[in-house]
C-alpha cells in the first residue's frame, strides 16, 4: 500500500526487485479496517488475529538495528546513476550470464577437472569485469560510484563455517562480510558488480561443497549425531579456508594480467582506493566489529575430504 505513493523512478531498483521476489503486494481494500480483512482471509477469530498482530509487533519492536543498504522509496535517482553507467553495466551483465551459465555446467558434471576448468573460466570473467567497472568508474565522465551492500542468507546447519566460506569468496572479490548470528543472514559490503560475482560464486561453490559432503557420506561412529556434526562442520571450514586461498591466488592472477595488458598505470591505485571505499564504508555502518576464528575445524575425517573437494570445486 505504502509503495503506490511513490514514482517508480524514485524507487531504488533493488527495493522493487525484492518486492517482485516477495510478492508483496496490496491485496486489501484500503477503505476497510486491514484486520478485519485478514481475519476473514485466514479464517481466524479475533483472538487468534489480535494474538498474531501482538506478535508480529513484538518481533518488529525487537529487532536489531541494521544499517541502510539502499535509498528509501521517494529517495532514489536512477536516473542519474544509469545515464553514466549504462553502456558499462550492460557488458558486465553479459560476463555475469557467461559466468552463470558456466558455473551451472560445473555444478551438473561428474567430472572434477571439466568442473574446474569451468569454474575457473567463470571467475576469470567475473575478475576481468570488475577490472574493467573500476576503470571505467575512475573515468572523468562516470559520475561518483560508491559502495553498496548486500544481505545474504545464511541458512542452517553449519552456519560459522558457511560464512567463512562466504568471507573467503567476499575478499577475493574485493568486498567485505559481516555476519549477523542471530538474525541468519550477513551484509555484502562492495561495488555493484563486486556483489554480483560474490553472491553468484558463493552460490555455486555452497551447492558444490554441499554435494560433495553428500558424496562422502555420514561418517557414523560411536559419537552418534554428534560426531556427524563433527566432520560436516569440519569439512565445510576446511573446503572454506582452502577455496579462500584459491579464490585469493586467482584474483591476483587476473589483477597481475590486467596490469601487463594496459597501458594505463592506474590500474593499481584504482583498485586500492575502492578497497578504501569498501573498508570506510564497513567502519560507517558497522563501527564495533568482532571477529570470529575458524573453530570448527577439528574433526580429522572431514577436514582433508574438505581439503580434497575444495581443490576441485
């Protein structure tokens, strides 16, 4: 109901975009009371809709506060951002579908070395197309390009090692992760078409990791459902670190070649001065972060199957 008192070009893209996802549209009379709709749409009595109502206000009122990721509706200028950017944004939604479809094929063969051949092509046109954003958005005539964010979910079980896969994938893509525990998700700080290579490799290598913990089995022993936990826990930290550490040598590589084949000796500082935009964006919105260490690691069976699998995702 609130979103038909904006203009759509004063609603940020991505606001409209969940809204579709979601399905979130007015289907109340707005001349009737909306409780009384609802309780007659669900078939509820009025102590079970008053109930209900108590407690999606209650959840609401608990909440923790999370910083803004983008503009209000009413409050946004697309059209300000697309007419500098259009031209660049179009070639790298071409890599980003080159890319996706390349990681589909990795994530459906039975053969480890076509899906690393496969992968590994996807992430050098992820690499190369963010190269060529950040020239572009150092470009006299692109208008001031700022960091954005990102929520990501994290869904259960094994979430800690879940997400430090998700800060291994975010720290070769040039962005940063903030995990908040309690609420199942975490926060993508970087540039747009950073984000966009995080949340689709992260994607594919989760689906990847997942399927070959499956492949390994339960490994059931006298520890029970415990012991089980153990080594899939153990398995997804180690897959995590190991990816980290390829994600991070694959990056250099492309930045390495990027440096080579042009002749613009910016190339460098572009990139350092958006790792600053990054890093100052984080300390803005999330000024007391805490850390966490890769604790679940220990159990011996899951982590070299772990090792084994990352080596060939």
């Amino acid at each position: 109901m609130e979103m038909r008192n904006y203009n759509s070009a004063a609603v940020d893209e991505r606001w409209q975009s969940q809204m579709a996802v979601l399905g979130a549209t007015a289907w109340w009379n707005s001349d009737d009371g909306y409780l009384k709709q609802w309780c007659q749409r669900e078939q509820a009595d009025i102590e079970a809709t008053v109930t209900c109502a108590l407690e999606v206000l209650y959840g609401f009122s608990t909440l923790p506060r999370l910083g803004r990721v983008c503009p209000l509706p009413g409050t946004a200028r697309q059209g300000v951002a697309a007419s500098h950017q259009a031209q660049a944004r179009q070639a790298g939604q071409r890599a980003l579908g080159r890319a996706r479809a390349l990681l589909t094929k990795a994530e459906a063969t039975e053969f480890p070395e076509e899906a690393e051949t496969l992968s590994a092509r996807a992430q050098e046109l992820l690499a190369a197309r963010s190269i060529n954003d950040a020239m572009f958005a150092a470009g006299p005539d692109s208008g001031r390009v700022t960091a954005e964010g990102r929520r990501l979910f994290i869904d259960g079980p094994y979430e800690m090692a879940k997400t430090d896969l998700l800060d291994a994938v975010a720290t070769a893509n040039r962005c940063r992760a903030v995990w908040h525990r309690h609420l199942g998700l975490s926060t993508v700080l970087g540039f747009r078409g950073d984000l966009d290579a995080v949340e689709l490799i992260f994607g594919s290598l989760l689906e990847q990791a997942s399927a070959a913990m499956a492949q390994e089995g339960a490994r059931r022993d006298d520890g029970g459902p415990a012991r089980i936990r153990s080594f899939r826990q153990a398995f997804l930290a180690t897959y995590a670190q190991r990816i980290g550490e390829r994600l991070a040598g694959a990056a250099g590589a492309a930045e390495r070649q990027a440096v080579a084949a042009s002749p613009d000796s910016r190339v460098l500082p572009v990139l350092d001065a958006r790792h600053r935009v990054v890093d100052e964006a984080v300390g803005k919105m999330f000024p007391d972060l805490a850390r966490h260490g890769l604790g679940a690691g220990r159990d011996r069976q899951g982590w070299l199957p772990g090792l084994a699998a990352a080596h060939v995702a």
